[in-house]
C-alpha cells in the first residue's frame, strides 16, 4: 500500500543510540485513567497523543510516552468518558451489542517500539447479569499478526485486570480491540480504565529503506465512505482535508489497484484550499547534510476528478534551526489536461540533495478547488526518504558509545493548539 522505500544510514550508529536509550533509562509509561474529564462525552480522536507531561486523566511512570500517538475508533458504538460514584474514570464503551468492536492504536514514531502491557474491563453494578468479550492485539492493523488475544467473562460489577502478555516493543502501530460477545449484549455497562502501555528506543538494524512520513497511504483508521470532515490521523490538519474510502461512485472503471490499499486523501467538502503538514526532524544528520552527503526522494500519486481542475500537491520545504527556510520542491498538481478528464492517479516525484543547514523538513500536502462545491483533489501512497552515508565497518566499543546518541533519526510532530 506504499511506494517502494529506500532509505541507507549509518547502520552502528542507529543501532548504538537504541542500546543506550535501554541502557540510561527504563521504559517510559503512560497509563489513561480518564477521571476529571466529564461523563457521556466523546472521547477525542487523539486523547493521549504524545504525552510529555501527566496530566488530567492521564498519569506517567519513569517518564512519558512522547513518540507514541493515539487513534480512538469503533463500529456500531462509540469512546465516551464516564465519571460517577461507580466509574470514578472510564472509557464507556457506549452502544456496546454484541459484535460491535472498539479499536485503540498506538503508533510509535520512526525508532520507537510500543508495548500495551495492560487495561481493566469495568462492568457497571446492578445494571446487567455480566459480560463477556474478546480482546485482540495486532500488528499493524487488524489484517496483521496477532500478538496476543483472549477472552473474559465478568460477573455484575466486577473490575477485571487484564494483562496482555506482550513481550516486547513493537516499531510499528499495535491495534487493541475490544469485541462484545454477550449474547444480547446490554450496550452501556461496560467501559475500559488503566490502559497502561509504555515506548522505548529500538534497534533501527540494516534497513534498506524507510518512509518518514507517518500515515502515507491514507490507511491509518478512521477513514470516511462519503468524505465527511474528521482530522486526518498522524497528519497537522489545517483544511480540514479528509481521508476516503475507495467507491465505485468516485472511481468506476478507473478504481486504482490493490496497491493503493482502502482509502485515500480528499480535499473534502466546500474547502477553498485543504491543507495537512508533518514536521521532519532531521537533525541528527547534521553533519552529512553539511557535507552534501544526503540526498531525498519525494514521491505520490495525485489526482482529481473528472473534468474538473481540482488537485492536489505535495511540498518539502527544508528549514535551518530557527525554521528559515532554505529551499522548497514541489510535485503533484495534475490538472483535468494531464488525467485526460479522467479520475485517475498519476505519480510525480522529485530527488536531490538536502541543503546544508538543514535541521527540519516540513511536508505540506495541498489540495486546491478551482470549481464546485467540493475540493476533489486527491492524493495517495507518498514517500519522503533520505539517503545517506554507507554503513562503515564496526566500530570499536568507545567509538560505539560516541556515535550512539549522535546517530538517531527521530520525527518530530508539530504541536497545535
């Protein structure tokens, strides 16, 4: 569902900055306690995102969970907090009949692992007989590997620890779903509390290629039938633009292939202009940069609709340590000309050097409406990768230590307000 990746660092160097993360300090905790924050609200699509600090319905242990982000989702019910003499905090799992499931993903930055160690399954007294439900934790998705399961039964009122036996950090999103399997189920007694999960460094190892950009290919739930507004997951989203699902009404004879996966980027409905922007931290590779030794490709796919000159663009700006920028490239843009008035995806992509003195890289995906009432630009499967040094011999253990801190590439998502 993405473009093929390239990406070659300094192997040792990523390697030794992932040991010593394990060596200096333990793995950071955040636990979701949700007290504080009101009862029959919905709960944000990004509660718990990239917590640097504990805070109300949120505590921290040795330290926090600021690479790890957090996407709330469910079919047939929905994430409410919910606070009473009972549930003294809690995640209602609102509308909860049986068969109805309740995702949470944990998506770690680029050399981060995630472990969900554990929750409590709260079962409101007096209101139903008790409960049973699977849970699931997968890599990925729910199409992935499944890393640990069960299910569980609980009497009237009965809090119930789980602990999901994950063994190790996984660098990559961790799916945890929640799935009624009372018969009849009583759709409001139940609710999640002490979802506890932890991030740390892991070893990058001899990889051949790596996409920086979080979310590219529009997969990352939830995803709209209709385009709808919602915030586009692990993306700054100033428009709104959404991500939409594959539909014959939209595409006909011309639905991309199973490359492009189950949705895609929209610049959604009565916006002028649709703007999502994700912030790069290049820093650690200052020194090669400086010295020319870095090179990018920026790649997509971008289309439109019909005979309409919506689009879409996709622009890499390269920004100095006080965010002066520096250079920009820019790739996408197709007109109703260049698709043959067809609603098609075409690829673009540009590659050179990364200037010196670059520290950061903003992306800025733009989608612009010229008529209608709907921004029909589009946009899927884009891929920003650096190229760097080749890997050097390994090094003695005193010039491993030197490296380690010195060879990380982690992202860094702009905080909005």
């Amino acid at each position: 569902m993405t473009l093929t990746q390239r990406w070659s660092v300094n192997v040792m160097a990523l390697a030794a900055c992932a040991i010593l993360s394990a060596e200096l300090s333990p793995a950071n905790a955040t636990v979701l306690t949700f007290e504080g924050t009101g009862t029959n609200i919905n709960i944000p699509n990004t509660f718990g995102d990239n917590i640097a600090a504990a805070e109300t319905g949120i505590s921290v242990v040795n330290g926090t969970t600021p690479n790890i982000d957090l996407t709330w989702s469910s079919s047939g019910g929905t994430w409410q907090f919910y606070n009473d003499a009972e549930w003294t905090g809690a995640a209602q799992l609102d509308n909860f009949q049986t068969g109805n499931q309740f995702d949470l993903t944990f998506t770690p930055d680029a050399g981060f692992g995630v472990n969900v160690d554990s929750f409590v399954f709260d079962d409101y007294a007096g209101f139903a007989a008790g409960n049973t439900f699977d849970w699931t934790l997968f890599q990925n998705d729910a199409a992935g590997p499944v890393i640990a399961s069960g299910s569980e039964v609980t009497a009237n009122g009965q809090n119930l620890a789980v602990a999901t036996g994950m063994g190790a950090p996984f660098a990559g999103p961790v799916l945890l779903r929640i799935e009624d399997t009372t018969p009849g189920g009583s759709g409001a007694d139940q609710a999640v509390d002490s979802i506890s999960f932890t991030q740390a460094a892991t070893p990058v190892g001899p990889l051949t290629g790596f996409n920086l950009i979080d979310n590219p290919d529009a997969e990352t739930p939830p995803t709209t039938p209709n385009g709808v507004n919602l915030v586009v997951p692990l993306w700054d989203d100033a428009g709104p633009a959404t991500q939409q699902e594959f539909n014959l009404d939209w595409w006909g004879s011309n639905a991309p292939g199973p490359e492009f996966g189950n949705a895609f980027f929209y610049g959604g409905p009565n916006n002028a202009q649709s703007t999502l922007t994700d912030l790069i931290d290049v820093s650690a590779l200052a020194a090669s940069i400086d010295s020319g030794e870095v090179t990018f490709d920026l790649a997509g796919f971008f289309g439109g609709w019909q005979g309409q000159d919506d689009n879409a663009t996709l622009t890499a700006t390269f920004l100095d340590d006080a965010n002066q920028t520096l250079g920009s490239t820019t790739i996408g843009g197709f007109l109703a000309a260049d698709r043959g008035s067809q609603s098609i995806f075409l690829p673009d992509s540009d590659t050179g050097l990364l200037p010196a003195n670059t520290r950061s890289v903003e992306l800025t995906l733009t989608f612009t409406r010229t008529g209608g009432g709907f921004n029909d630009g589009t946009a899927d499967n884009l891929s920003f990768v650096l190229t760097g040094p080749a890997p050097i011999p390994e090094p003695a253990t005193a010039t491993l230590t030197m490296l380690g801190l010195g060879g990380c590439l982690m992202r860094r998502r702009r905080q909005t307000a």
